[in-house]
C-alpha cells in the first residue's frame, strides 16, 4: 500500500499520503445535523439581524424587509469591529492590536434547505457578486490588510446555523497562512522567474492526473500534496493575483458561477453533501505581490479529524490519494 511524504511547492510545507488508512467515499463518518425550526437568516426574519449593508432584492422593497434574493448584514456577535478605534500598542515584549477590523455575514438565499449543489448558476453569480461588492467596499479603509472571504457548511465545519450563508472578515494585518503562501511564492519567483501556481496549472494539465474541471478560465483541481482527503483548489487558468478583478470581468463570472455549480453537484454526490470549508486566497493591501502570487478557492471536506500528532508536528496525515480523489470527483463531469 502506498506510504510517501509529498511537498507542497509553495508553503514548503511536507504532507504524508497513507493509502492504508484510506477509506471510501461512503465510509466516512458524518455528524447527523439536528433540525431547528426557527432561522434568523430566513425569508421574512430581517427584523432579527442587524440591518444589512447590501442587497440584491425586487424593484419596489425596502431595505430590511422581504423582496430580496442575497443579503449581507454585520455579524451579530463580530470577531472584529470597525466602531472600534484602531491602535497598536505593545506590553514589554509583547505586541497587540485593538479588535479592529469587519465581520459580516453573506446570506446566500431566501431558502432555508438548499446548498450550492442545488443553487442555480444565476443564483451562484448573484453571491459572487456580493463577495465583489462588498470586497471592493471594505478595501477602501486604508487600515485593512487583508479581506478572507469564507464559507462554513455543516455542524463539522464550525457553522452555527444551516442557512446558507458566507462570512467576510477584514482585518489589520496579514493573516499568517496567507504570509506563508506569499513568501513561498515570493521565493520560487525570484529563483525561477515565473508564478509558481501557474506553474502548477501547467503541470497539473500536462500530466492529466488530478484535475477534475476546466474551463475556459479556470481549473478545478486535488493538489499534489493535499492536507485533506478530497481538497479542492478551483483557480484562474490566467494569472490574477487579485481576486477583486473580476469585477470588471462579468463572463469570468459567469463562468466561475457555472464551475461552482458543476463542481458541488459531484463534490456533493460523491461525498454524500459532506460538510466544508470553502476559503478564498486572495492577495493583501501590500505592495508588489501582482507578479507572483495568485488568488484562488481551496475547499476542504470535512471528513476527517486533525488529531495529536499534526497538532505536534505541523504535518497533516492524507488518507485518499489526491489522483485517486481526482478520479473519482471528475467522473461524468
């Protein structure tokens, strides 16, 4: 049975692929969601939440009230908050930033019981263009660093409620797994000249082993050294390092609506509408990062447990073999 260590090109980061812990798509266990009844993101509750900062709703409604198809308000109970003012301050050795910064919840759809396997591509759009809007909205605070745009479905994944829905969180400074990233890809740049994931598309198209989906732009893949049984990168075949520029690009869009449609309908088939993290990688307020970093969405199933020895090591143990995940992902598509 297969047992190697794979390195990730970018991060540097060593994963270690054990086929003989492998378990089929089915054999995975899943946490039964417990029904509720009541829903503060439903059709009809806007009263409940905070007033929303945006939405897409019916010619004639008011802010607030019913008649909408996409909302997005402030978390109720923020990580961060932009009333606060932002400071630094340093206690001896040590350093800390006042809870500055924007949290916000993207309600994805008026139904309660729906996910994006079974959202039509015009509803998709309509999302993606929430995430653009209030991205380019929030990026105007010269305090903000840094904007993760994150989807947590399914009690396993840390979401606290079923509604669909997405959050934004700005904050001050770089995230450290996005410092990683863009230090990893900062390095390969300077010793070859040439963005490290578009050398990955490359490759990953040249060898026809894990991808999963392509577009015109963009590539659905499983990465050489996945963390996770069944991660997921979906990328822009055309080098961007700025997630935000699509905004300009409506047919990029469209077709990154129409990739997220395809990809969960198997991704929920196979896998049974496991839960996920869906987590979009995108380049700071910084400068300098255009030639070689490049956004991207990572999604990772929920359907394994991270336990002592990766919390000791820094080391993730894959169960599924990424081109084993990729076939199995891409059929019938």
């Amino acid at each position: 049975m297969l047992k190697e260590l794979r390195k990730d090109p970018i991060t540097r980061r060593w994963v270690i692929i054990s086929k003989e812990r492998a378990k089929r798509p089915h054999e995975f266990e899943k946490t039964v969601e417990t029904p509720i009844n009541f829903c503060p993101f439903d059709y009809g509750n806007e009263s409940l939440t905070p007033p929303e900062v945006l939405s897409f709703r019916n010619e004639g409604t008011k802010a607030n009230e019913s008649g909408w198809w996409v909302r997005v308000v402030p978390n109720k109970f923020p990580a961060l908050d932009d009333k606060i003012d932002f400071e630094k301050k340093g206690e001896g050795i040590y350093d800390k930033i006042t809870g500055y910064g924007y949290h916000e919840v993207v309600i994805e759809t008026p139904e309660h019981n729906t996910n994006f396997s079974k959202m039509s591509v015009n509803q998709l759009k309509e999302i993606l263009w929430a995430y653009l809007k209030r991205f380019n909205e929030i990026k105007k605070d010269s305090s903000i660093k840094y904007i993760q745009i994150f989807k947590n479905s399914g009690k396993d994944s840390g979401a606290s409620l079923s509604h669909p829905h997405s959050q934004i969180i700005a904050t001050p400074i770089v995230p450290f797994v996005i410092q990683e990233e863009l230090e990893g890809a900062s390095q390969y740049f300077k010793f070859k000249e040439r963005c490290v994931y578009c050398d990955i598309i490359d490759e990953e198209i040249r060898l026809k082993q894990r991808v999963v989906y392509k577009t015109e732009n963009f590539i659905v893949l499983e990465p050489y050294a996945s963390r996770f049984p069944y991660e997921t990168w979906i990328l822009p075949l055309n080098h961007s390092h700025d997630f935000s520029s699509i905004t300009d690009e409506p047919l990029l869009i469209n077709d990154l609506a129409n990739v997220l449609n395809v990809f969960f309908k198997r991704f929920d088939e196979i896998l049974e509408n496991p839960p996920f993290n869906l987590v979009l990688h995108t380049s700071p307020f910084i400068q300098g990062t255009n030639e070689y970093y490049h956004w991207h969405i990572e999604i990772i199933p929920r359907i394994s447990n991270i336990a002592g020895f990766e919390w000791g090591t820094g080391f993730h143990i894959n169960s599924v073999l990424p081109e084993f995940a990729a076939k199995e992902l891409k059929k019938g598509l």
